[in-house]
C-alpha cells in the first residue's frame, strides 16, 4: 500500500525553538513523511531541509505559516485520518495496527500548550507511553509502528551523496 502521511507541529513557545523544528523536520523526512506543517519558523529552517533534499535526495516539503485550524480541515475534506499524539492517549501498540491500514496520515505533534479542539477533531489520540517525553521521539515512534518497519527501507531519489553502510567509518559516494 503506497502511504501518504504529512506532519502537522501545533503551538508556539515563547521563546521559538528552530533546533527542535529542524530535529522535527528531519525525522519526519527520514522515517518516510512527505511534508510537514509548521506554523512558524526561521527561514534557516527550510534552508537546512532544502540542503538536505539536495544532498541525500527526496523531496521533503516544509510548509511555514499554514493555521493548524486550515490544516485539519484540508485533512478532513481530503479523508486523511488525523492522528494527534499526547501522552493523555491510548497507548500506540493498542492502535498500531489500525494504523497501519491507513493510506493518508495527518500526524500532529504539539508544543507546550495543545488546544483542547485538536484532541476532539482528531481521529485518534495516541500517547508513546503514558509518561511525558519528546514530541521528537514521540514522532519518530508513531512513524515506525505506524509503517511496520517498512520507512527503514525507503531510498532517497536524486541525491548527490550516497552512503554505503559499512561496520566502520564513513563511505559515502557521489551518485
Ligand atoms: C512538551 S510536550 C507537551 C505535553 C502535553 N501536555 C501533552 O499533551 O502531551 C510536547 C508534545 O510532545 C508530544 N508528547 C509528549 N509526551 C508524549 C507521549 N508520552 N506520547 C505521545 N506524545 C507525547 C505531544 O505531541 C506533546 O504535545
């Protein structure tokens, strides 16, 4: 089954924190999202992503300044099912394999303060342990249950470097 999921980051700090957005955006990229929504962001942000996709391929999406409110609704209008996680939810390995049969993903992660309308419109609320941690490793294990494994796999079109896994040191070769 050829997945769609997409990634939404909901509620600002007071302080913007830009090197948790880029470690959200790079998990994203790497464990099999096509895009991910952020409300606000320097433009470093995008810059990195865009260096990134240059360099080990793919075409990652950031998309900066789309009200979280406009982002469930084009979900919804879309049937993408809108899976929240909070550590308020039903633990991922009850849920995993109902994910898992789903073909289009919103999959939003708050900041400080989530507002109490994304845990009502969201299809799913789903906690990575009932304890409070990261919305980074949260993130990085919904998408690994929720894709079996099968993200670990995924190849990189059009990139400039490719990296040859090796037991030690770093091989890395022009593509
Ligand atoms: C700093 S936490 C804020 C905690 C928030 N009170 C909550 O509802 O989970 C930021 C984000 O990390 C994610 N998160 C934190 N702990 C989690 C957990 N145990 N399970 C799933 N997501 C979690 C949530 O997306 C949360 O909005």
């Amino acid at each position: 089954m050829e997945r769609s999921i997409r990634v939404l980051r909901v509620g600002q700090r007071y302080v913007r924190d830009d090197r948790t957005l880029t470690h959200l955006c790079l998990v994203s990229r790497a464990l099999g999202a096509e895009a991910i929504y952020l409300e606000d962001a320097e433009k470093d942000v995008t810059g990195t992503l865009a260096d990134v996709n240059r360099t080990w391929g793919g075409d990652f999406q950031v998309i900066l300044g789309s009200p979280w409110r406009k982002v469930l609704k084009e979900a919804r209008e879309e049937g993408r099912a809108v899976v929240h996680l909070t550590m308020y939810g039903i633990p991922i390995q009850e849920k995993a394999a109902e994910l898992r049969n789903l073909e289009k993903v919103l999959v939003v992660v708050g900041g400080p303060k989530v507002p109490g309308r994304v845990y009502h419109e969201s299809d799913f609320n789903v906690s990575v342990t009932s304890q409070p941690h990261s919305e980074i490793a949260a993130l990085a294990i919904v998408l690994h249950e929720m894709q079996g494994g099968e993200e670990l796999k995924r190849t990189f079109q059009k990139s400039r470097l490719r990296i040859l896994p090796s037991a030690r040191g770093k091989r890395v070769v022009e593509t």
